[in-house]
C-alpha cells in the first residue's frame, strides 16, 4: 500500500502538528518538503499554498482540514460533543497565539518593541491560555479530556514554537511546560522530537529568517 504524502517546505510551522500526529499515531507517510520546485507546483495547489497531504485517492487542503480528518478517521477528537467542542475552542485559541506571534515578528520595529510585546502581549495571552488548560476538568495533562487529542498536538507544536522564539516569556507558565514534557513523554512523539526527522525552528518576518535559536525547539524529551 503507497503511503501516504505529506507536502510542504522544510521548515516546522504549519506541518509541525500534522507531522506529529501522524507520528503519534504510528502512521508511515512521506515527508514531502518542497523546494526549488514550488513555483511549478503553486498554480497546481487550489489556494497557492502548502501544506497538503494524499492518502490514496484522498488530497485534502488547508492545515486544519488536514488535522480534523486524522483526528475524525483516528479518534483524536474527544468522545462526547463537550469535548469536540473544546477541541475546536483549542484549536481556535491556538490559531490566534500563530497569528499574534506570525504577525509581531512582521512588524518592522520588532526588535525595537520586543520586550513590550511579550509583557503586553504574548505573556497575557499564554496566561489566558494555561487557565483554559488547567480548566479541564479531567486535569491539565490533556486540553481535553483524560486522552490525547489532535489539539494536544497543535499545543505542544505551538508552545514549543513560541518557547523557542521567546524563551523568558514561557518560563514563567509551569502547566504549560508541564503540558509539553508530558507530551515529548509519549514513546511515538519522544521518538521524533529527539530525531534529526524534524525540521528546525524557522520563523520569517521582514529581514528573512530572524530565529533559527534553537533547531531542538523548547521542548527537551527526556
Ligand atoms: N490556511 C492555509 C495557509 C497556508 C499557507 O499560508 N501556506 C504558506 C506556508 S506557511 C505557503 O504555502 N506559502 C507559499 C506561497 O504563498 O507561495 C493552511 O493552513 O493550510
């Protein structure tokens, strides 16, 4: 049977939670990261964007379309509607923590106004955060419920993204940590974090690539 294709570029960001699910799920797929041949394969793609992953006859866009049919197909989406209603909330307030951190890096006076985005910012949005994870009622060792779901996943990809980029913000939030070594505690997942399969952290804003600080991420497995 052809496994599965997983396209996009060679770098973390949006596959990152994709990449970890199929890993966590223990499914072989091909890590297709594109390079020289995107603006060929552009046009091809309905919206001009990657990622994009193929399981046989199925080719499915969009980041969260994506993660949303691993999570039905997987059973990585809770197991009442409260809890697929959280997982959607989770997945929603995490897409806004890419957005916030995506959108500051672009902002031309970014080095300048560092130390005020995290105060101001990024520290109280991870607090906001780490009180709707600690208001899971099974405990914060999940975002929902007592078992892994795909938003865990969106989680650990995005904490560790921002733990990377701005380290003395995060230290402060211990159940976030938490959250994310127990989560690199998982086999499947330890596995990967600690392989040299996973891309590095890179993220852009107008000078190019401005972090690359730890190519490990935050999260140590132990
Ligand atoms: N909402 C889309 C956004 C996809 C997106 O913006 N992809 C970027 C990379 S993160 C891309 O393909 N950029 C290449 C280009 O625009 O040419 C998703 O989540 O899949």
């Amino acid at each position: 049977v052809a496994k599965p294709i997983l396209t996009y570029f060679d770098a973390r960001a949006r596959a990152d939670p994709i990449r970890l699910a199929l890993e966590e799920l223990g499914i072989a797929y091909e890590d297709r990261r594109i390079m020289g041949e995107w603006a060929q394969l552009k046009p091809k793609t309905p919206f001009g964007a990657l990622p994009s992953y193929k399981d046989g006859a199925l080719e499915i866009f969009q980041t969260h379309a994506i993660l949303r049919h691993l999570a039905r197909v997987h059973d990585l989406y809770g197991t009442t509607e409260a809890e697929r209603i959280r997982c959607d909330i989770v997945e929603e307030a995490f897409a806004d923590l890419n957005n916030l951190i995506g959108g500051a890096l672009w902002r031309a006076d970014f080095a300048a106004t560092r130390g005020d985005f995290i105060e101001l910012e990024l520290s109280p949005r991870l607090g906001q955060l780490e009180g709707f994870l600690n208001a899971n009622p099974e405990g914060p060792a999940f975002w929902v419920g007592s078992a892994i779901t795909f938003v865990d996943l969106i989680a650990l990809a995005l904490l560790d993204c921002a733990g990377s980029i701005f380290p003395e913000a995060i230290c402060d939030y211990d159940d976030l940590k938490n959250f994310c070594d127990g989560i690199a505690r998982r086999p499947r997942i330890g596995a990967y974090l600690q392989s040299d399969r996973r891309p590095g952290v890179i993220m852009y804003g107008p000078e190019g690539a401005i972090v690359a600080r730890s190519l490990k991420g935050w999260i140590t497995p132990v």
